[in-house]
C-alpha cells in the first residue's frame, strides 16, 4: 500500500513502435504486476497482425468482435472494474497502451457521454464522401466552435466523433467535456498512480521502427486478415475496428480506391502520424516521468544524453522503469 494509503497504479504509455509492451511484459516479470491494454485496437478479435496482438495475457484484449463500437467511457469502466479486482487480489495493475483518450478517460474521469451510434456515424461518413471532411469540419464549427478548433480538419474519426455526440444528444462535446470536471469517477482519487512514458529521442529511429514492423505485418499476412474482415459483409467503414489505422488504408484497397502500393505506403504514413499526435498527448501530459531511448535501447532520464548516445548517464530500460517506479512493492 502506498504511503497516502492508496494503492498503487501504473501506467506505461509512449508513441506506437516504441516498446511499450516489451517493457510491461519485463516488468510484470519482475513484479508480478497484472497488464491491461490501452488500445482501441487491441480489443478486437481478428484484429491481430495489424495490431501487433501480444501473446502474454492481458486484460482487455479480444473482447469484442469488431462490428461493436467501443468508446473512452467504455474503457472507463471495463479498467475502474478490473484495477478494482487486480488490487484485491494483492498485486498491482500495469496499464499499458498508447490510446491516449482512454487514459485520460480513466484518469480524470468522464461524464457520460453518448456512446457511439453506427447510423449517426454513417450518414456523416456519407456526408463527408459527397462534400469533404472540409465540410463536416464546418458543420462541427457552427455547433461546436471549442470542438473544432481543438480538432484538426483532417483528423476525420475526432471530427465524426465530435459532430456526432452533438447530434445523439443534443449537447456539444465541449459541453460534455466540461461536465467531466465535476462529475464521474477518477482513478487519480482512488489510486497511488505513476505514470511513465517511452519517448524515442531520435523520431528518424522510431520512423525506422514503425516502417520494419509494418513489413513484418504483411510477411506474418495482413492482407489476408484484413480480407477475411472486408469479406464478412457486415462490418463497414463507420466502426472504429475498420476505421483503425492500417486496416482503415487496406479496406480502402479492397474498395477498388487504390491498389496494395498505395495502400501500404498510405499504412505506413498513417502510423507515424499517428506517433506524432500520441507524442503530442505526451507533451501536455502531467506527472509523467519520461524515460528516453536510443537506437540500441538504452534509457535515459534527459534527452539530450539519449540524443548524443552518454552512456555515462544511460540505463538498461526496465532498470530505469523499476526506478522510477520506486521498485516493485510487492
């Protein structure tokens, strides 16, 4: 138990390729600590080569079929219940993911937003292909000013998001965000949380790591796992399973948009867009210790020691992490 009588939480985040899971699984290893997945990805089954599914057990892994939405608050209280059973059991929950939102919705708490609806969903997703995201992003700006300022214009699944908690509900996402202030359950209030990040000093390194393992998908057979998907009949373009990144660019293959070339290097540009905004998430983030790696996997506690490569001031990354973590207290 921690010293406020709390007990204690991990949490483990960082951009997509950075080696998140590798260290949580070494940490588990070490402590004992049970892992549940961050990933909105993660929780589908059939989605497994395009994700990098582990193979050592998680909590929220494969527990949809990937024609169900799954949304932030969701993830909320499927973690409140699990860190709730994990701690009883005398151990300590790891969470480790890169689904920014989701640690935030867990975290800090939210209100009850609308959960997803797919026929809402798809008549904006119909909307945006007659008229532009261009389009939908002014509609969201005339409801929601607050909402599509903080959204970029061509962060599509946000901006459907946003345009479509107004329509559900009557009420502005932005409104719903400052609700979360004074309502909802927050982690931070039950729990002796540290939060970590893996931060790659050298962003060519971790571009460099996205490009291998994204080949290394399509040796294990992504294309094949996606078909199979495309193939079923029943899933479409509005679920957030198919809107993921790299499944989003091949379904868009099979739809005849552009061949397998393009359709790869589109994959490829996604994810490390999708590095960049996890990073930016970090960035803001408060209470985070960072640990920054180099091309040989070596941490450092300062970046500008992981950019020149001091080894005078580097560690073996689970050291640097059972560190930071004050060991394992179990």
């Amino acid at each position: 138990m921690a010293a406020d009588n709390k007990p204690p939480l991990w949490c483990l985040a960082g951009p997509t390729a950075s080696g998140k899971t590798d260290l949580a699984i070494a940490l588990a290893e070490r402590c004992g600590c049970e892992l549940v997945s961050v990933d909105s990805v993660l929780v589908y089954r059939g989605l497994d080569i395009g994700s990098a599914k582990p193979d050592y057990p998680h909590h929220l892994i494969d527990i949809l079929d990937p024609s169900q939405p799954y949304s932030a608050a969701e993830f909320a209280r499927d973690a409140k219940t699990l860190c709730g059973e994990i701690t009883a059991r005398g151990k300590v929950p790891l969470l480790v993911g890169g689904t920014m939102l989701y640690y935030k919705a867990f975290l800090e708490g939210l209100a009850a937003m609308p959960s997803a609806d797919s026929r809402i969903r798809a008549a904006i997703e119909q909307f945006a292909a007659r008229e532009g995201w261009a389009a939908v992003h002014k509609e969201l700006a005339q409801v929601d000013p607050e909402a599509a300022a903080r959204i970029h214009p061509h962060h599509s699944q946000r901006i459907a998001r946003a345009l479509e908690v107004y329509r559900a509900s009557g009420v502005t996402q932005s409104e719903w965000r400052a609700r979360q202030q004074t309502e909802g359950w927050r982690a931070l209030d039950h729990y002796a949380v540290t939060q970590l990040a893996l931060w790659p000093a050298d962003r060519a390194i971790l571009h460099e790591r996205i490009a291998r393992r994204l080949d290394l998908m399509f040796e294990q057979g992504f294309e094949r796992e996606v078909r199979a998907l495309y193939e079923r009949g029943d899933l479409h373009t509005a679920l957030p399973a198919v809107r993921a990144v790299g499944y989003r660019q091949m379904w868009a293959c099979f739809e005849g948009v552009y061949d397998l070339a393009m359709a790869r290097q589109k994959a490829l540009a996604a994810t490390r867009q999708l590095a960049k905004r996890q990073l930016t998430w970090l960035r803001k983030w408060p209470d985070l210790q960072v640990m920054y790696t180099d091309a040989k996997g070596r941490a450092y506690v300062n970046e500008e020691a992981a950019m020149t490569e001091n080894i005078a001031f580097s560690y073996n990354i689970t050291d640097l992490a059972l560190k930071n973590l004050d060991a394992c207290p179990i």
